[in-house]
C-alpha cells in the first residue's frame, strides 16, 4: 500500500516598510479603503500617537488624538482607541476605551480600564 501527499502550493509573502522612524509601533489596523494603514506607535520617547500613511507613501501624519493606541477599524470608518494607554503588562495596555471617526473628532469616552476592543 502507498500513500501520497500532495504538496500544498507556497504563497510567498511580500512585505513593504512603511516608516523609518526609531521606536515602537504596538499596532496597526488597516481602513475600509484597504490603502490606508493607521498605527500606534512611540517615536524618539515620545508619548503614544496614532498615525496614518498610506501604501504608496513613506509620509505619516499624526490624528492629533491625545496619548492614544488603535484598537480596531470599523467598515463605516470609525475607530475603537485606548486613550492613555497606561504601562504593558504581558503585551497588553490597558486604557479608556473611545470611538473616534477616521474622519477627526473629539474622541468619545465609552469605558475604563480597557485592554482590548473590536
């Protein structure tokens, strides 16, 4: 008796640098335009921002939130974020949950002492 396995075709994958700044991204998320990415991230000792850049750029630009991290995207264009995401324990920080439109705006506080959302 024999056996075959068939082999699986290798997807190779592909990956483009986005930034080229000195810190520490903690996430990304992308938009519903599927060409737009949104990080947090910490740059040269910074305090946590969310920024925005695009595929076919190396430029990003800053949402003007206060101390934040991106949590999620929604398909109509809002966002879920941490607002004063507070020190990582074991790869999570823990903050006020806010939504806040892709568009800009003031965040709107839901709950405290959040770690994920989605």
């Amino acid at each position: 008796m024999s056996s075959h396995i068939a082999a699986r075709p290798q997807r190779i994958q592909s990956f483009t640098k986005s930034t080229f700044r000195n810190g520490t991204v903690w996430a990304a998320r992308f938009a519903p335009d599927g060409q737009t990415i949104l990080y947090g991230a910490a740059w040269e000792g910074q305090p946590q921002e969310i920024f925005s850049t695009r595929f076919d750029s190396t430029d990003s630009r800053t949402l003007g939130l206060p101390a934040a991290q991106i949590l999620s995207v929604s398909s109509k264009g809002e966002m879920a974020i941490s607002l004063h995401p507070r020190p990582p324990a074991l790869s999570r920080q823990g903050g006020t949950l806010a939504r806040v439109p892709l568009a800009g705006g003031a965040p709107a506080e839901v709950l405290d002492k959040v770690f994920w959302a989605d």
